[in-house]
C-alpha cells in the first residue's frame, strides 16, 4: 500500500516536471564593460499549458541595499521595460518571437552597477518555471605603462615596472624581450610574470627592447620598455655627444635657412626692380625696431595696434615665426625628426642667426 502510495506520488511530480521548462542551464556570465551581456533562456511548453504566456525578468543588484527589480516583462502579448532607471535604454529581448520559447534578453552597454543575480520567471498556466543567471563585469586592463625606475648603469639596481590605469583583479602580467636573442636574462625569470621585475648589478647585455602584456579574463594591453644599460662614464659622453650633435645641426639649419632667405630676397628685390611697382614704405623705427624685427611680413596689419597690443602680438610671433620658418625648410635632410622641437631651436640660439635676414627683409618691401 506504501508502495502504490509512493508509485502515486511520484507520477504527481513527474507530471509537474513535464510541463513548462527553462531548458538553458543556469550559469555565470562575464562581460567587460560597454560590451553586450547575452542572458539566455530558452523554455518549453507542454499542451497542458494553455494560460496566457508571461514572461518576467527580475535583478537582485550584488549591492544587497536593493531588491529585487523587476527590469522587463512580456504580457498579453506586449513587451514593458521601463521599470528600472539603471538598465533603461539596455535592456532587449532578443526573440522577436518570444512565444517559440526564447525568452533571452540583451543587456547592452554594461556597467559595473549592473552586476547581480538576473532570474528569468516564464508563466504558462499551469505551468511555471525560473532560472538563474549570475553577470560579473570586468573591466579591461588599459592605458598600461612600462617604466624604468632607478638608474640604467653598469652596477646598478633598478626596476622594471608594469602599470596599467585600470583593469579588473586578478590580473596576470607578462614580460618579454623582443630584441637580440629575445632570451629573458635568466636571473629574471622568477618575476617575468610579476607587475615589477628587480634588476641586481645590470650589465650591458640587459640592454634591449622588452614588452609587458596585463591580462585578465575580458581583456588585454601591453606597452613597451626599451633598456640601454651604459657605463656611468659613458652617460655623460652620450648626453655630450647628443648637445654637441644638436648644436652642429642647428647651426647647419641657421645656415641653410640664412641662404635660402637671402636668395629669396635677391630674387624679389630684382622682380620689384624691374616692374618697378616698389611702394615707398619707410622702415621701421629703431624704437620699436625689436618687436617689428621678430614679425616678418606681417608689419603692414602693425599699423592699427597701439605698442601695449603690439607687445603681446610680437610675443606669440616670437614663438610663432621660427617655427614656421623651420617648417618651410623641409630641403634640409640634417633636422632630426621630432627629436628637436622648433620652440626648443629658437631657445637654444637659432632665433639670434635669424634677426638680421627679418629686419633686413623689412626694410625692403
Ligand atoms: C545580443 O548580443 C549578442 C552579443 O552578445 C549579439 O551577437 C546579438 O546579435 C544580440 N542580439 C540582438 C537581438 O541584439
Ligand atoms: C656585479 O657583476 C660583476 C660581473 O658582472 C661582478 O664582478 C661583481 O662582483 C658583481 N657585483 C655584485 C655586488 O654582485
């Protein structure tokens, strides 16, 4: 009699279980932030089930301070989805049929506060039934900087380090040389997978190019370290060299554009003379002859500007005008590639060289 009893009772459940069913597994989503969370959640109906169908999403927020909220829902055949002003905007089924039995939604765009417990509920009279998805956002590693700390020198201690300025725990770090044999020096290889690694007595042969990778589940970023280990001796060769080379170029670039100018106005000067349309302009006067002498050609609008406008304007020609004439003097193959920026040139003298050809220029149109 027990027996049948529980023969019974197990054909009452059995029932139950054959009517509507979530079929996707309950499972824990991770997504980066900004990306799209797919929650999937896909049922089955059984012929018993002939209520109308409701389908409801609910968020337990992990900030335990809320409850639970329901963020979309499908009844009578509409779609409602502006109960939770933190998903607005974000929340989609994905099924334009939802009553084929896909109730997966999209969350877009993610941010952390969207991290909880979503629960798919789906009613078909008398069938119910609900599931549970986990969403974790992590936020990719990024804006990673590698950087030397200490001195490079023969003998030395110092670090290498590894920075990324955001990125979400746990992240994994890894070092690499990827200049000469590309062989990590061996007495590094305990930290190439640490944010720092702890140089002892560096020698040359430490020197190379090396990059670190940060990982982490969503993501990745890397940046790049280029090491030159030198004799304490010869930094301040190097640095020397580096002036003296500087210098050389600079004064071959003065020169340069000194000829340049100066053919340039050869040939005006012979152009004016022989239309002879030279306008009688008369030169500048010596008291305002220092800001009229960094401006150039632009003189003929100094007319209108009373001498405390003129100050400031002869000021941002000052840093202007070089630069510009620089610039114009792409024919010489000597200026080094962004390594010496115009405002540094005329810093570092070029300006003096240029005066003369300005003032002279000025007096002659
Ligand atoms: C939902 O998001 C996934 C990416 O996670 C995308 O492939 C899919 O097209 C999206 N579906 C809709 C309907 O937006
Ligand atoms: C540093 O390395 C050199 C050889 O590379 C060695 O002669 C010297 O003893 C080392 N110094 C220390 C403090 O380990």
């Amino acid at each position: 009699m027990a027996l049948l009893l529980r023969f019974v009772l197990l054909c009452g459940v059995a029932d139950f279980t054959r009517s509507l069913s979530i079929t996707t597994p309950e499972q824990t989503i991770e997504k980066a932030k900004g990306e799209t969370a797919y929650l999937p959640c896909k049922f089955t109906l059984s012929p018993e089930d002939q209520g109308p169908l409701d389908i409801e999403w609910l968020l337990s927020p992990s900030d335990n301070q809320k409850v639970d909220q329901v963020i979309i829902l499908y009844s009578g055949d509409k779609i409602y989805d502006n109960y939770y002003q933190d998903l607005k905007g974000r929340v989609h089924f994905t099924s334009s049929d939802l009553k084929s039995g896909d109730a997966s939604i999209n969350v877009t765009n993610l941010q952390l506060s969207d991290i909880g417990t979503y629960q798919c509920k789906v009613k078909k009279a008398p069938g119910v039934a609900n599931k549970k998805f986990l969403l974790t956002v992590l936020v990719k590693p990024s804006g990673t900087r590698c950087f030397i700390d200490g001195s490079e020198e023969i003998g030395n201690d110092f670090k290498l380090k590894c920075e990324p300025k955001e990125g979400s725990l746990p992240l994994r770090y890894e070092w690499q040389k990827l200049s000469d044999s590309q062989k990590m020096p061996t007495s590094w290889l305990a930290e190439m997978t640490s944010p720092v690694i702890s140089v002892k007595n560096a020698t040359s042969e430490y020197s190379g190019t090396y990059s670190c990778t940060v990982k982490n589940r969503v993501g990745s970023d890397k940046c790049l370290l280029r090491l030159d280990v030198v004799p304490p001796s010869n930094r301040a060769g190097t640095i020397a060299g580096a002036v003296i080379g500087i210098l050389l170029a600079l004064v071959l670039i003065s020169l340069i554009v000194f000829c340049c100018r100066k053919k340039r106005r050869e040939e005006k000067y012979e152009k004016e003379v022989h239309h002879d349309i030279r306008e009688d302009v008369p030169p500048p006067k010596s008291r305002t002859s220092t800001a009229r002498s960094y401006i150039g050609s632009n003189h003929s609008s100094l007319g209108s500007m009373s001498p405390s406008n003129m100050e400031g304007y002869s000021k941002t020609q000052y840093n202007q005008v070089p630069s510009e004439d620089f610039e114009r003097a792409p024919q010489s193959p000597t200026l080094p590639p962004a390594k010496v920026a115009a405002p540094n040139l005329s810093r570092m003298g070029a300006v003096p060289v240029m005066i003369p050809a300005q003032s002279k220029d000025g007096s002659i149109v």
